[in-house]
C-alpha cells in the first residue's frame, strides 16, 4: 500500500494535466506549454536526471539559475524522480554559494550557461536552458519515466534555506505532503481559481513565488506567465491585453509600481487581485494604490520559508481599520502567541508566533541543535513578536532575531558586521534594518571607527565581500554602541535612534 495515501508536489501537476490536458500551463518567452505538454516534460527531465546523471532517490540537486519554464521544470522532475530539489539564490557568490551547495551535499548543480563560471569546480554542472545539452533541449524528445520506487509524502523534496541570526543559513527541509497541505491552504485563503491569469515575476528559487502562487495555481488548472523579473511595463502591458489579472510582488515592487509614471495613465482595470508579502507593506502605499484601483482585491501573504511559506492571510474584505495586520492564520495552520515561557499570553500582548501545522519543516539539515531549538514544547517557535487580537488576527511588531528584511529577501546582521570588521578602521559595528520607502528596510551599519574611513568606503568594503544585496546601503557613524548590564549591543535601542 505504499503511495496509495500519499501526495506529491509533481503529482500536483499530473492530476491538472489529467483533467484538462489541452489548456494551456504555462508560458514564458515564446514557448507555451499544455498541461499535457508541460506533464511530460517533468517526466523527461527526472528521467534524465536518473539515467544520464545517475541521480538516486534522495540525492540533493541544487539549481542556480533564472526565472525559466525550464526553473520549473527542473524542480518538477527532480520531485517526480525522489530528489531533493536545493534552490539557490542567483545572487549568491563565493562563500555564500559554496556553503550551500557544500553544506546540503549537492551531487548536482542545475544552472544557466552565463551563472556556470561561478559554481565550483568541485560540483558537477549541467545547463537547464540555452545549450544542446540542457535539460530543457532534452525535452523535445519525450521518453517515460518509471521511478526506481514511488516518492511519498513523507518524503523530502526541497531544501529552502533561510538566514537566522547567524552568518551561516539553515536549510528547511520540506517534505512533498507539507507543501501540499501548503498549496490547499494558499489555495483556500487567496482564492485561486482556475479561471485567474497570473503572472509570476518574482525569483522562483523564493518560496513565496514558486510555493504559494505557481505551484498551487498549476493545482487549480490556471494560465501561468514567467517573467524573467517583475517590470511594470511588461506586466501593464499582459493587463491591458488581458493575459493577466493576479500579481505578486514584495512591497518593494509594489511601491515601484505605484511610482511608475505608468500608473497614473495605463488601462489597468483589468486586474482583479494584487498579493503582497515577504516584507511590511507601507500603509501610505497600499493606501495610495487603492485609491487609483479601488477594485483591486489585496491580500497580505505573511509566513516564513519553514511552514511552506504560508502561513496567514489578510483578507481583502478584512483590510479596514487593521491595514498592519497580517491576518488569520491559513487552513492547516494554528498558531499562539507565548512568553518566554512558551505561555500563551492574553490578546494585545505581545509575544512570540508558535505554530503546529502540517505545513512545517522536518527541521534544519544537519542542524540537530539549531532544529532542537525551533522545535520545542510542541511547537515551532517562529522568531516573530506579534499581538493577537480578539477577533484572531495578527500584527507583527517585532523579531525576536536580528534579521534584516531588505525588498523580501533576509540578511543576518552578523555576516554583514563581519564583513565590515575586516576593515582596519573599524572598531565596533552593529547592523540593523531601518524604515525605508524603496527597501522597507534598509541594511544599516552603525560603526564605531578607530582609524579613518568614509561611509563609502565601508561600503565598498563589504560588497567586495558580500553580495550586493547584503552590503549596507547606508553608513552612520557613532563614539560608542549602546550595551546592557552584560556586554550586549543594543539593536533596539539603535533603531529607535535612528528611525
């Protein structure tokens, strides 16, 4: 009876392409794909990914590469051949891209021809797109699949690593019957109907985009677009031709929207709902949005990459009067807020986000003390401080950890301080995030120096060692940081001062 009760991520695909074979999954570029057509792609690459490459069941694949029919494809086939897929952020370069593909074991590196150079020699490479012997090449001729044995839910099928408070990521490993208790509830709470146009723009190796929106609107049957990145123009463009009517983006695109001279003078009726997430959405700007589009049916997506990532909504109907809250939480989520103690608190007092879903993580690979931690009493202790009102919904207030949301994408503090400690002026350094109108939050080093340096010059000094997302944008410059009774820096206080 093995399989017989279980759900894949790749099965999620298959029963779409069961049900309507002929309408069209998904397009990207010049290439569309059937449900039927994009179906047997899947079973092509893991197919490939078995035979030529060798891969077995539990095998970790890393892929560092663009947004691409082929992105997707990849992720697929791995799921459908029992591997486990290990998503890489493009921008990672150096010891941040070898820490990755080292620490999750990866016997293969899926990527593009212009990002190889990067990759280690120690890791075998192969291309997804743009080459004669990409997987993406090999799909033009169909072969079958038949798995060395069937994946099952219980089974692991990606690695999403996400930043702490340390330098050193952790990587959340997702089974296939978490991330599709995932898809369900994303489904459920966002509304996502077969009959929607989506378009995806943001990075796929995010688990907002790929978990919450592709995966769970090729579930429903819909029509998938991928863009390379999210540009206003092409997206109004898809609107006023009526290809597309559901956006997400991080609120760091949705304020370049709002600001793009385009917006105040494109037909843009047709678009039916706008999802925010992955960072703190300015109210001014969600306020400034519904004003040109008072039709248009926001919804605010919070979570983290350990619950799939979804893990409470905001309804549009729900926005009045609580446009800071983050919503309810979602089908197969439940959630508290406790003490330290690990106590549930009364509502309006602030505390710590607990949650027991079917959606969470079986932990941190090969992180038993990092997992311990996470995993106590019960429950999944989530780093959030948030309040709880009567009515159940949630208001983030504060993070327990020292974590920068920068544009959607989370920097630890502690790689970027030490970075900036390798400078020889530097004496002391604390980074912190601070209020931003393009960023949210803006990566902030506080210093204190001991030699001379400019702020520039700081700066300059931590992208050569960074990448450039993680490098602060702005530098300010203090006689001393403020300490506790033991030594420690004060963050909070910093960012009291400077906000």
């Amino acid at each position: 009876m093995t399989g017989v009760r279980s759900s894949t991520v790749d099965g999620v695909l298959a029963r779409s392409a069961r049900r309507t074979p002929e309408h069209t999954a998904l397009r990207y570029a010049d290439r569309s794909w059937t449900y039927a057509e994009l179906d047997a792609a899947v079973s092509t690459a893991a197919a490939v990914l078995a035979g030529e490459h060798g891969l077995r069941p539990g095998d970790r694949v890393a892929c560092y590469a663009h947004n691409s029919d082929a992105y997707l494809i990849g992720f697929l086939g791995c799921a459908r051949a029992g591997l486990v897929h290990v998503p890489v952020n493009q921008n990672l370069t150096g010891d941040d891209l070898t820490y990755i593909l080292e620490q999750s074991g990866s016997a293969l590196v899926l990527t593009d021809p212009d990002l190889a150079d990067r990759i280690p020699a120690a890791f075998p490479v192969s291309p997804l797109r743009d080459a004669p012997d990409s997987l993406l090449a090999a799909t033009a001729t169909p072969r079958a699949f038949v798995p060395e044995r069937e994946p099952a839910a219980a089974d692991l099928v990606q690695l999403l690593y996400t930043s702490g408070t340390t330098a050193l990521p952790k990587g959340a490993m997702m089974t296939h019957g978490a991330l599709v208790h995932e898809y369900v509830s994303a489904i459920t709470a966002l509304g996502l109907r077969a009959t929607d146009r989506p378009v995806h723009s943001l990075p796929l190796y995010h688990s907002a985009q790929m978990h919450v929106f592709l995966l769970p609107y090729l579930a429903v049957g819909a029509q998938n677009i991928i863009l390379d990145v999210p540009d206003a123009d092409r997206i109004f463009d898809l609107v006023e031709a009526g290809q597309a009517d559901s956006v997400f983006a991080p609120p760091t695109v949705w304020i370049g929207i709002s600001q793009h001279p385009g917006f105040a003078t494109r037909e843009l009726g047709g678009l039916r709902k706008a999802y925010y997430g992955a960072s703190i959405m300015p109210v001014p700007v969600l306020e400034r949005l519904r004003e040109r589009l008072p039709a248009l049916a926001f919804y605010n997506c919070f979570g983290q990459s350990e619950i799939g990532p979804l893990a409470a909504v905001l309804g549009p109907d729900e926005h009045e009067g609580r446009m800071d809250s983050c919503g309810r939480p979602v089908l197969f989520v439940e959630a508290r807020v406790v003490d330290e103690d690990g106590k549930e608190v009364p509502d309006g007092t602030a505390g710590e986000v607990v949650y027991r879903s079917p959606q969470l993580c079986e932990g941190y690979w090969d992180k038993p003390e990092e997992t311990a931690e996470a995993f106590r009493d019960g429950w999944f202790h989530s780093g959030d401080l948030a309040v709880r009102d009567a009515e159940g919904f949630f208001t983030v207030v504060d993070r327990v950890k020292d974590v920068i949301n920068s544009g959607g994408v989370l920097v630890a503090s502690r790689q970027v301080e030490d970075a900036l400690y390798t400078h020889p002026a530097v004496a002391e350094a604390a980074v912190i995030g601070l209020p931003d109108e393009r960023w949210i939050e803006a990566v902030t080093a506080v210093v204190v120096l001991r030699g001379d340096a400019t702020a520039a010059e700081l700066v300059d000094h931590a992208r050569e060692r960074l990448a450039h997302f993680k490098a602060p944008k702005k530098v300010l410059f203090v006689d001393e940081l403020p300490r506790n009774a033991s030594g420690k820096i004060l963050k909070r206080e910093l960012r009291d001062r400077f906000a």
